[in-house]
C-alpha cells in the first residue's frame, strides 16, 4: 500500500459512494482528491480484479500529478496481484513501464 506524505481527507463517504466520487474528481482534474478517494477503497481491503482496477486508477491520477514514484509503486503491486490472479495479461503494460520508470505513456 502506498502512504503519501499528504494525509487523507478526513471526509469520508459511505463506500457505494466512493467511486462515482472518485471518477467525477478524475473528471474534473482533481488529482488529488481522486486519488485520496481511491486510497479510501482500497484501504476497504477489495480483492482480487476490483483492487487491480483501483491501483490503476491511483496509479494514472498520481501520474498526472508527476509523482512517478507512487505510480511506479502502485504498478508493481498491480503486476504482483495480476500474477496471483493468474491473469498476467492485466498488467503486461505496466510491467513494460514500470521496466523503463515510466507510466505517462498510459
């Protein structure tokens, strides 16, 4: 799990809500409050294809903000949960970027 050096907004929203938050904030090029509401889902614990999706969210909205490091750090966990999901073709392209340090070719 990726800690930012930013704490989270202390607003949290009931977990059905969540989502549709965090795509509007996406929507609005509100990186930050994107990525704090993504955090908020995965710190719910999902499994399995639904936390793969929300580090890829996290990952491209800490991309847009420049902060490779924790884009990088969320791709590697997408690459690690793909191989135990047994699905390595979810995460083929980020294993290929994250080989170069790169993810804004997303």
């Amino acid at each position: 799990m990726v800690k930012r050096s930013t704490p989270i907004k202390e607003n949290h929203l009931p977990t059905r809500n969540l989502l549709p938050a965090a795509r509007n904030a996406e929507s609005a090029y509100q990186w930050e409050t994107a990525i704090d509401l993504y955090t908020q889902m995965l710190d719910s614990q999902p499994a399995g294809e639904e936390k793969f999706h929300q580090l890829k969210q996290r990952a491209a909205c800490f991309d847009y903000l420049g902060e490779i490091g924790y884009a990088l750090r969320d791709a590697q966990e997408m690459v690690s949960l793909s191989a135990e999901l047994g699905d390595d073709t979810l995460a083929k392209p980020w294993a290929c970027l994250i080989s170069l340090g790169l993810t804004s070719a997303l």
